[in-house]
C-alpha cells in the first residue's frame, strides 16, 4: 500500500520535513539514553549476581561485559551480553563437565587453589577400590584432590533473568528520556 502526500502550501512541506527530522532526532536519543541505562543496569546487576553466586573472583565479576551498538544516537540498538573466562557460559545455565579421563577436584578441607598439574611438592595417586581416586600431597601424606568422572554443576547466575526483568523497564526509561 502507498499513501502519497500532497501540500498545496508551497511552505507546508519543508516545515513538515523539519518537524519529522526534529521529531526523530528527539526519539533517537531517546532511544539511545534508555539502551545505554538499560546495558548499565543489566551490567551492575549481572556483576553483582556473579559476586554474590559462589567463590568467584575479579576476573570472574569484570568479565561480564554489556556493549550498546551503535554508540551513536539511532534508533535501533543492540545491547550484547558477553563473558570473557572460558566456561562462563556453564555457570549460567548449568551442564555437566566431563573428564578426560578424569577431572580432579580440590578437597573441600584442602586449601588447594591450584590444579593438581601446578601443585607444589608433589602428588601421588591412590586407587580406591569402589570409590573415586585420590591425589595425595608426598610432602604433607594428606588427600589433595578427588578424581571425578564428571561433575554436574547447577545454573548460578541468572544474567539472562535479569536481562529479560531490565528490558520489561525499557518503556519507562524511554519515556523518562522523551523530551
């Protein structure tokens, strides 16, 4: 379907034109204020979910990455979620690791945080009958590490949750920026 427009003012249509521009502009950077307060929020609480999900480091929490493109006034944006440690992915919606034969986990009472293959002083194994193998420190005659043919880790994060709840406050930061 087209609709043609007609000005019979010679005037009225390069005010038309100059209102429509102006009107856009106003809408773009409304658009482009609420997307970037929408990527920061989706951030600070994304960060702060990992902070507070488990033993997770700077590394972990600063590697959450929100991005606004393009970062000029448009309309159209695209907000991106990013995570820059291998395995991010897994603390956010849980699966399972799977050894190569084995994965060895630190023992809980342990202290341990290295991998066995960086681990000082030396380690010996010790084959269970019926139960998972152990690392054992040579130095300290203590277990070290627990040899697991894989391990189901839970979701922990909630990013995507928490992306979905700031993008059903879009409207309103929009129009909190609409002037």
């Amino acid at each position: 379907m087209t609709f043609r427009i007609v000005f019979r003012n010679p005037q009225a249509g390069p005010v038309f034109k100059q209102r429509m521009r102006d009107n856009v502009l106003r809408i773009a950077r409304a658009a482009t204020a609420a997307t970037n307060i929408a990527a920061k929020e989706i951030q600070e609480n994304g960060r702060n979910s990992i902070k507070t999900s488990g033993r997770f480091g700077s590394r972990w929490v600063q590697g959450l990455k929100v991005v606004v493109d393009p970062k000029s006034v448009r309309i159209n944006k695209t907000i991106t979620i990013t995570h820059n440690q291998p395995g991010a992915l897994l603390h956010e919606t849980g699966g399972v690791i799977l050894g190569k034969p084995l994965l060895w986990i630190p023992l809980s009472f342990s202290g341990v945080k290295v991998r066995a293959a960086d681990y000082p002083g030396g380690l010996a194994r010790v084959n269970r009958k019926g139960k998972a193998p152990l690392l054992i420190s040579i130095r300290e005659h203590k277990p070290i590490y627990v040899g697991l043919k894989s391990v189901r880790v839970k979701p922990r994060w909630g990013i995507r949750t928490i992306a979905r709840n700031t993008m059903k406050q879009y409207v309103s930061y929009y129009n909190a920026n609409l002037k």
